[in-house]
C-alpha cells in the first residue's frame, strides 16, 4: 500500500478502512505501515506477528484481515477491550440487531446521573447535558443486565456512541471540557456506527477474526504466553516520552463504565500498569532508580546519567517542579526489559518494526530512537536501521514550554533477529 511517509505514523487513513474505523485514537500509526512492513517480512500461512504495545489493535486487525495469526498485549483494560470488539467472528453481523434492541431500550430508560461518585459525577457532566448522560447510562445499566454483558462488540459500540454524544472536543488526546463540538442524540449516534460496522462486517462475514488473533491484558515485559523462536514479524509504537498520558487520554471512558472512580483509581487501575513515559505515572518508581539504571546496557549511563543530572538543576529553577528526571531510567529499563522479551519470541531473519519519537523535556533533548538502536544492538539484534519519517512537535510549541534546539522527529526503527 502505498502513502505518503509522513502518514506512516498517524491514524489520518483509518477512516478509510474497514474494521480499523471502528474506534481508534490519533496516538496510532496508519494500517498502511502495518502492511508494509507485513509485505517485506514476505510472511506465509504459518507466519504469526506481535505487538507489543497493541493499542486499539492496529496491527492485530490488519494481521487478521490478511488471514494472519497475530498475538498482541495491552495493559490499558479499556483499550483492550476495544481491540477485542474490533475482532469479528463468525455470526458477529447478526448480533449487531440484539445489541441495537438493548441500547435503544436502556435509552429510554434513563439513568439519575446522581448514581455517579464524586469524581466521574463531576468531570462526566461537563462533556455531556444531563439528558444524554441519563440516557447513555441507562443503556450501559441495560446492557450490563443482558446476555451481552462481557460482549466486547458492544462495548465497543457504546463506547462509540458515548465519543459521539459528548459536545466536548478532544483536545490533541485529551478531552476538553470548556470546548466545544457538534453532538449527536445517543440514537442518531447508535445508528449512525451501526450503519458503518453492518457495512464493513458484510466484506468479513466468513472470517473469524477471534481464532487468528490472541490480546493478553497485561505489559509485554512479559511474554511467557508466547515461545521462543515462533514470531515472523514484530510492528509496534511504544509511548513516547513526555507525549501522551495513555490513563488520563481515556479518563471519560474509565469514569463512565465505572472502571476507575476517582483520580487515584486511575493511577491504581491503569497507570500503574503502563510503561513510565509522564510524570503522572511516577507513583511506586521514585524509589527504584538505581535498580533500574543497572538493567540498561552500561553503554548508555554516560549519556542517561547526564540527562538526568541536567533535568534535577532545570527542575530546580523551573515553576512546576515536574520530575522528568525520574522518568528516564524507568522508561529505558521498561523498554529494555521488552525488546529482550521480543527477542527471545522472534525467529531468525524476522523482523522488528517500531515507530518511536525523539522528546525534549525542559528543552533537554532525549535521542530515544538512537537509544532504543544501542539497545537493540547490545541485546543481539542486527542490520538496524533508524531512518527519519517526519517532523512532530512543532504544532505544541508554547511560550512556557521548550521545545528541542534541533527540533523532534518520528523515525521507524528496523532490525532483525
């Protein structure tokens, strides 16, 4: 598939293509790059991928869409379950009218949104009126006491039409309570996806998506569900650092289906899980730098060492104190830790693909693609390739935060096992 590079790493194309339009996020690289990489790696029936960082199940749809099996890994529980909605199986179509019957019915049958706690009550109400709040909730009370219950499909759905109804924008990632946005009633929002997913599901109605694909709910540091020496092609994007807060990028979905009820239960429930790329997922690593510098190849303390001293002097002159100098270790021993576990899972000659980005926190400049290249080089990887795909960055510069002096980039990192 061919598209222009500087897309390769955006989600601007997934509305084009079925499956994938179903729910996706702009922190996702395109179906396009799933599937070169896919034709370079010249797969066969037998070959299987991974990523390890699946997402809302880029890689795992494109794989399956192709008739390829693929294993994936999530820790964020409201991304996974939006990966195994996006995995069709076989009658998938012909549930579409129960689930309908369900959300219609829990729509008239409204919900007092005083049921929230605190935390949810407060942010919840600020991106919905309170007529399609009470609405929404009754279809989720309704769906909850149906047989579609632990239906992934319909969570999916709801979830959906929770994003539609909402009259807040999302922000970059986040959404935005004070903005503004066109909304749609719960019922033209549930007809309008119902619409999309019967369209798209009549092209795959023979396939099975569920039996080629498997999705661990946990962190990819360890694979022990996956062998040795069984994986054909690896294409992933791990958290950028200083990018994106992947909890609080779906605190409206968490708060809704009652996932995490507060602040703190989102640092509990998801934050803890997740690789350490912000400042906000700092609780319970303050206190294991050392132990996570001794697992980063040595090659690299000259360098790590001195970025973390420069960001303790900037935090100490700077008016918001963040900590970034205690997210450097722990991010490269994470990334460490999971690159040997990809390792340990490839075949010979197979290949490992990863879109990562460059940051500058306090205007210190990070290189993580070339230190994620060293990394890869000293765990055994070979021919490593680090080619420049585009700019990123520039549309956040603000007069209170630093940008790189030699600006930021995405790059696609290449190796083989």
């Amino acid at each position: 598939m061919i598209l222009d590079k500087q897309k390769l790493p955006t989600n601007t194309t997934t509305q084009y293509h079925a499956i994938h339009r179903w729910f996706n996020f702009i922190a996702g690289f395109s179906p396009e790059f799933v599937w070169n990489c896919c034709e370079k790696a010249n797969l066969d029936d037998d070959s299987k991928i991974l990523d390890p960082f699946a997402g809302c199940g880029t890689t795992l749809v494109e794989a399956c869409k192709h008739g390829l099996r693929c294993f994936g890994y999530e820790p964020n529980p409201f991304f996974c379950r939006i990966t195994q909605g996006k995995l069709p199986f076989k009658n998938c179509l012909e549930s579409l009218e129960t689930i309908e019957y369900i959300l219609l019915n829990g729509f008239q049958n409204s919900q007092e949104i005083s049921i929230l706690p605190d935390a949810p009550f407060k942010f919840l109400t600020q991106l919905f009126d309170q007529q399609t709040l009470s609405s929404l909730l009754g279809a989720k009370q309704v769906l909850l006491k149906s047989d579609f219950k632990n239906s992934e499909l319909a969570f999916l759905i709801l979830s959906k039409v929770l994003d539609l109804c909402s009259h807040s924008q999302t922000d970059g990632i986040y959404k935005a309570p004070t903005s503004k946005k066109q909304s749609k009633t719960p019922e033209c929002a549930l007809k309008y996806i119902l619409a999309i997913l019967r369209k798209d599901l009549l092209l795959f109605k023979e396939n099975n998506f569920k039996s080629l694909a498997r999705l661990f709910e946990h962190s990819s540091e360890n694979m022990s569900e996956i062998e040795k020496d069984t994986i054909s092609l690896i294409v992933t994007s791990p958290p950028y650092l200083n990018n994106f807060d992947y909890a609080e990028m779906t605190r409206m979905y968490l708060y809704f289906w009652g996932i995490a009820n507060s602040w703190s239960e989102i640092t509990n429930q998801v934050r803890s899980k997740l690789v350490v790329n912000t400042t906000t997922a700092l609780k319970g690593h303050k206190d294991k730098q050392d132990i996570y510098r001794e697992k980063i190849p040595s090659i690299l303390y000259s360098e790590l060492d001195y970025i973390v001293y420069k960001l303790q002097e900037e935090r100490k002159i700077r008016a918001g104190k963040k900590e970034y100098n205690l997210l450097v270790y722990p991010y490269f021993f994470q990334m460490t830790q999971i690159l040997k576990e990809c390792y340990r899972v490839m075949k010979r000659n197979a290949y490992i693909n990863i879109m990562i980005a460059d940051s500058a926190l306090y205007g210190i400049h990070i290189s993580t693609p070339q230190y994620l290249e060293v990394i890869l080089q000293k765990i055994g990887f070979r021919e490593i390739k680090c080619q420049f795909i585009r700019k990123r960055g520039h549309r956040w510069l603000l007069e209170k935060r630093d940008g790189s002096q030699i600006g930021l980039g995405e790059y696609h990192l290449e190796a083989l096992k």
